[in-house]
C-alpha cells in the first residue's frame, strides 16, 4: 500500500464518526483570507497550451510519524477484525478533493483496509456498495486542537462499538501523546467467537502503541503558506459570468465539525466549498495550497488522464490544466504555482457543462493572477 504522508489536508464529517458534525453556512468564502477582494489591472500571463504529459511527479511530504501504513497497523491484525479487509491506498480511488490530503500534507496518515468496495472515504459505503473497511488515520501535533474537541464532544478514551444487524461500526478518536488517532470500523460481519468491542481492541492497542512509541518530527513539508484569496470568493462573480447565472448564485462553505478531518483542513489551508442558486447545486471548488504533488499523484494512479490536459487563455509558463466529463461532472483541474485546485461543475444544472468549464477555468485563473 502507498504511504500518503507530510503536511497535507482533509475533509470533514463522517456518519460513523462520534467526533463530526458538519455546519454549512454561507460565508465570505473558505479561508480566513476571503476579505482579500480580486483587483483588476494586473498583468495577464500569456497563453500556455496544453501540456501532453506531465511533469516529472513532485516529491510527496513525509510523514512526521517516521512509519507508514503497514508500520502503523499488521495486515494481520486487520484481517483477524475481517478476513476481507485488505491494506489498500486511501488515495487511490476516484472520489478524491485536494482537501481530502490535508492529513498527508500535515504530516500524518490517512490508512485503510477494506474489501475494496466503494466508499466516499470517511469509511462509508457509497450508494449500493455494501462496504466494509477499517480508516485509521493519526494527524502529529494536534494537541492545541484537541482540548476544542473534548469541550463540544466529551472524552470518550476506550471508544465505542455500535450498531445492529444492518450496521455495524466502532469508533475511536484519542489524544496520544501530542497525535491524534481516529480510528473507524464500519459494515463488518458478526462473530460468534468475539463481540464487536473485543474485535476492535486489539486494532486500538496495536495502533496507539505504534504510535506512542514514535519519534514525531516536526519537518515542515516546504509548501503551503497562507490561504489563497482567490479560492472560494464569495460574490461568485466568476461563476455567475461562466454559468450565465443571476444574482441569486452563492458560496457555501463548511462552518465547523471538529474532527481530525477539520483540523488538518485548518492547518493545511485547505479550501472547499459549493456554489448554489437556493438549493440548486452549480459547481463544487477545492483547492490545496501546495498541493500539485497530489495531482501528480492522481495522474500516477491513473485517475487523471494526462491526455485530458487543455489550454486555458491566461495559465501561465509551467502551470497545467486537465479536463475530464461525463453525465455526472464535467472536472477541470488545474495546478497554479504549487497548487491544485478542482473545479466540478454540475451537467444536471448547467447546460453544456463542458463549454461553462472552460469559461469557469479561464476566470478562475485570471482571478488567481489578478490577486498574485
């Protein structure tokens, strides 16, 4: 299994998870930067075309734990759990935002063993999937966070098991030492030989002792920086223009849920949000500051097509965007500088969604320059 490791970020919630509750709120957009307003006048880079393979793949930050996922838990004792479950790369699968490597990009891990259904990847199943996994995921230096937690949630040390014989799902998120461990369980058989809790325990020992034992370093990956106050802006002036929509178009954005996926998200200036006409849904944004190793890791996994690369008017020399649709989304991907950001826009909303990409793209980056 691949180590997803460094300073990288996350997403939020998850419906087995004690420790999340998602708040949505319409907001000035998704990072604390967003009263940064676009001003006009600056210089436009001149059109790259599209870039028919990649660049050599960047280097992915290290985890800060000094293990990766098979150090971190056996396959063994997964498989005692579940005898389906397998180690498989988190990363690997096509329902993936930049936000959701904002563990990775903060130094932890994201891990998981599971029976290679498909999941949204917070360990539930997708619709008809019938998945069953096990997502331990452990995010260093999270002890300023962590007291926020506790305050809203309680302290639950032992965790807990839940369920009937339609569900089944273990939960535990702890403090050790100054990591957080978030540990997930969900869609397992029952045994006759062992109760829920008796099964989870030895995953919870084996995990917390690994990483008790290790020697946590604080090596910054050498990206990220500030939130960009181009990313998740919240007049939609961009989206209006592209999608031809009116003044009732809006940014959502999430508000709050703390969990281990939020704290990273925080920590790794991760930005995600939606865009709206009331309830309606128009596009989607994610965006990872210094995240365009990520995308060099999609384009590895061959999730994203380096033959869907396209030229989008203003990219600048060595910036890159990728184009893929279908009748789900039409996905526009593009690394900015360091960056990666994800543009989805809904075909079911926005007609012709590949030609409202293409505008929506060619604001985007004009935006992003006008505030560089």
């Amino acid at each position: 299994m691949g180590m997803m490791t460094g300073r990288v970020g996350a997403a939020l919630a998850g419906a087995l998870a004690t420790t999340v509750l998602l708040v949505a709120c319409t907001s000035g957009g998704g990072s604390p930067d967003d009263d940064a307003v676009p001003t006009a006048g600056s210089t436009t880079p001149a059109t790259s075309g599209p870039a028919t393979t990649p660049p050599p793949a960047a280097d992915s930050p290290v985890t800060e734990l000094g293990v990766d996922c098979a150090g971190l838990l056996a396959a063994g004792t997964a498989t005692a759990f579940d005898a389906s479950w397998a180690p498989r790369d988190h990363y690997d699968r096509d329902t993936v935002m930049p936000s959701d490597y904002a563990i990775a990009q903060e130094g932890g891990l994201s891990c998981t063993w599971n029976d290679g259904a498909s999941s949204d990847g917070k360990n539930n199943p997708t619709e008809g999937s019938g998945y069953s996994g096990l997502l331990v995921q452990v995010l260093p230096h999270a002890g300023d966070v962590w007291p926020q937690f506790v305050e809203i949630y309680g302290d639950d040390p032992d965790g807990r098991c839940f369920g009937d014989d339609t569900f089944r799902g273990c939960s535990f998120d702890q403090l050790v030492g100054d990591t957080w461990v978030s540990i997930l369980a969900s869609g397992f058989d029952p045994s006759a030989e062992a109760t829920p809790e008796q099964r989870f325990a030895p995953v919870v020992a084996e995990v917390t002792e690994v990483v008790s034992s290790a020697d946590v370093s604080d090596d910054p990956w050498p990206l990220g920086g500030p939130a960009r106050p181009w990313s998740c802006v919240a007049d939609a002036a961009v989206e209006r223009e592209a999608f031809g929509a009116g003044d009732d178009l809006f940014v959502l954005t999430p508000g709050g849920g703390w969990s281990v996926y939020a704290a990273a998200w925080s920590r790794a200036v991760a930005t995600s949000c939606s865009i709206l006409a009331d309830t309606t849904p128009y596009s989607d944004e994610s965006v990872l500051t210094g995240g365009a190793w990520a995308l060099d890791q999609r384009i590895e996994f061959g999730l994203v097509d380096p033959d869907t690369a396209v030229s989008v008017p203003g990219l600048a020399d060595g910036d890159r965007a990728y184009r893929s649709c279908s009748a789900d989304a039409c996905v526009t991907d593009l690394v900015l500088g360091d960056d990666w950001v994800r543009l989805t826009v809904d075909p079911g909303t926005v007609p012709d969604a590949e030609a409202a990409s293409g505008r929506l793209a060619e604001g985007y980056v004009a935006r992003a320059a006008a505030t560089a």
